[in-house]
C-alpha cells in the first residue's frame, strides 16, 4: 500500500472532518482568485477611457445624454442621433429631413459650423 490519501481506514466522522477542510481550503482559494480578478479587472477599468465610455453609455440607456432628463416610454421617447450615435430626448433633437434621421443640437450646431458638410 502507498502512501496515497486513503479515507477507507477512516471512521465516517473522520472522512468527514477531512473532507471539510479540503472542501473549505478549496474555497478560501477560490475567494482569493475571485477577490485577485476582481481588483485586476478594477484596475484595468480605472485606466481604460473605453469603459468609461462603455459606462456613460449604459447611463445613455435611461438618460439624455444632452440634458440628462430620463427617457419614458410615452412622454420622453429615445431617439438616437446619427452623429454622435448618443441617446437623446426629444427635446434635444431635431429631425433631419435629408438624413431621414434624428439629429442631436450638439451635433447640428457643429453641422451649422461646417457648412461643406451639408449636402
Ligand atoms: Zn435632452
Ligand atoms: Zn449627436
């Protein structure tokens, strides 16, 4: 016989009290590497302006990007601006005829700005 690990020489009480402290060492592991990944994933977020974007667009989902009010479904609808490709009330838009499209004011103001980018 080897000198492997052998729970049949066991009492059950025994086995059992052994597979607890696996069973709770696995865990503590386990909690380090998620506690590790989570801080690794911290990290890269602070540094990266892609989620910062990333974020400001899951904010984007509920609120005007231009005025910040929250879109409802009746009264406050989303539309998206071609441009920019932001959420945006309907207060803070207009519609382009030529484009078939909503367009921000942000975006028509710097539209205005540059005269040879309109048809
Ligand atoms: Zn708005
Ligand atoms: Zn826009």
């Amino acid at each position: 016989m080897g000198r492997k690990l052998d729970l049949s020489g066991l009492t059950d009480d025994e086995a059992e009290h052994v597979l607890k402290v696996v069973q709770r060492d696995m865990k503590l592991r386990k909690k380090e590497e998620e506690r590790l990944s989570e801080m690794k994933q911290e990290l890269a977020e602070e540094g990266s302006r892609c989620s910062i974007l990333s974020k400001q667009h899951r904010f984007n989902e509920h609120c005007c990007i231009r005025c910040c009010a929250p879109f409802t479904f009746l009264f406050n609808p989303k539309r998206q601006c071609l441009d920019c490709q932001f959420n945006v009330c309907k207060t803070c838009c207009t519609y382009s005829k030529r484009d078939r499209a909503w367009l921000c004011s942000a975006c028509q103001k710097g539209r205005l700005r540059k005269p040879w980018l309109r048809g």
